[in-house]
C-alpha cells in the first residue's frame, strides 16, 4: 500500500480493508486500500491508496484525520491522471474545517499553490468521494432522510468544480433490510441501503464500512467488494 506518510510508531491500529472493483462480473484493475489508526488523544488517522493507474490512469493518495467525535478535521490528497488532458492532471490539495469553515490550499498540475474557502452550514456532511468515509454518510442520510440535509461533495477531476459543490438534499436514501454477506469463509452482517435516485445499493457493517456496492450504469453492473477485510474490535 502506498502513502502520503508513513504509520507512525505512536498511532494503534485500528482496521483495514481493501476494495476490488468489476464490472459485469469481470474484475478490474482498480483497488481502493485503506488503514485506520488511532492516537492517544482519541483522534483517528485514515490512509488510503486508490491505484486505478492501469485501469483507467488515475491515482489517488489521501490521509484524513478524524477528532475524537469522528468529524473530519483535515483531509490531504494527491490526485494524478496522467490520461486526462481535458482535466485535471495533477493535484495536490489540503482540505481543513473550522468554524463552519472549509479551507483549501491547493496546486493544479505544479502551478503556484492556491487558497480557496467555503462556507459550510453546521450541520453539513462532508462526502468525500472515497469508499471508506461513504459509509458513514450513507447511514447519516438514511437516519434521518425527511430533513433537507447539505452535503458538501469535494470534486477532484475538473478545474472548475474544484473545490467541490455544496447541495440541499432530502430521501435520498433508504435503508433496505439486513442480510449477512460471506467475505471468504466468514458471515459478516450488514445493512442494505438503496438510492432512490440512483440504480446503487451499499451493504453496509456495523462499524459504518461499506461490504459491497452494486450499481448499474449504461447497462453495465458495476461491483465493488471488501477484502482483506480487518474490522475494529469495538
């Protein structure tokens, strides 16, 4: 696994996983790794390495640092697409909340480094478009679906919808039953939950880690499933 900076001798480890992609029942050549460590303040520190390098050509390196209640803090990530001449192709960027506050330093393909900021109502759900934070969000919405909720979507791939796009949304989730999955030779429970707008249904553990996803595009099933599977202990 590849990473921004490397475990640190002070940080307790937590859980990891990674996720294999497919598509029509064909597996691609794109993972998603991720580790979750803590400190001893509480704080929890995720690394992710999404290598879709020789699938698609992109690569994405990303930490984030959760307080001890498990709101984001900060959120770093080098993004590169060495294919995509019409976008983005390299991107450092460093997302920190404060106040209500979104604040992002970043740099488009090695140009002079950028501030930008935005303002986030309070109760806002910050959906990094990473499998390990989806989880979390999906049960957020789905908890409380009749409410007009904001989600802030971080957007990585075009100068122009950097550094995201903050929306209203309302039942745009619902839970969907429980069903236990086999990951290997093991039961693991999890929650279904559908998109309403969308063709995707996410299984969902009790920690709040996504199992499996499943959606349809262009007539096309597109699968992603968790291996290597290691969960927290509480």
């Amino acid at each position: 696994m590849r990473y921004l900076h490397p475990v640190q001798g002070h940080e307790e480890f937590v859980a990891s996983g990674v996720y294999r992609f497919s598509k029509d029942e064909t597996p691609l050549d794109k993972t998603e790794a991720w580790t979750i460590h803590r400190h001893a303040d509480g704080e929890r520190f995720i690394r992710i390495d999404m290598d879709a390098r020789r699938e698609e050509g992109r690569s994405i390196l990303a930490e984030a640092l959760l307080d001890r209640s498990g709101h984001l803090a900060r959120f770093d990530i080098r993004y590169e697409n060495e294919s995509f001449d019409g976008g983005i192709r390299h991107l450092r960027a460093s997302y920190q909340v404060a106040d209500e506050r979104l604040q992002v330093g970043f740099n488009f393909n090695g140009a002079e480094r950028q501030y930008s900021e935005v303002d986030l109502p309070a109760d806002a759900l910050i959906d990094i478009p990473l499998l390990i934070f989806r989880g979390e969000t999906i049960r957020a919405l789905a908890s409380d679906a009749a409410k007009a909720q904001s989600i802030f979507v971080p957007m990585f791939e075009h100068a122009q919808l950097f550094p995201g796009r903050l929306q209203r949304t309302s039942e745009s989730v619902a839970e969907d039953g429980d069903e236990v999955l086999r990951l290997g030779g093991r039961a693991v429970s999890a929650t279904r939950f559908r998109y309403r707008d969308r063709a995707a249904l996410y299984w969902i553990d009790e920690h709040g880690v996504i199992i499996k996803r499943v959606n349809a595009f262009r007539q096309q099933e597109f699968a992603v499933q968790i291996s290597s599977y290691v969960p927290p202990e509480n």
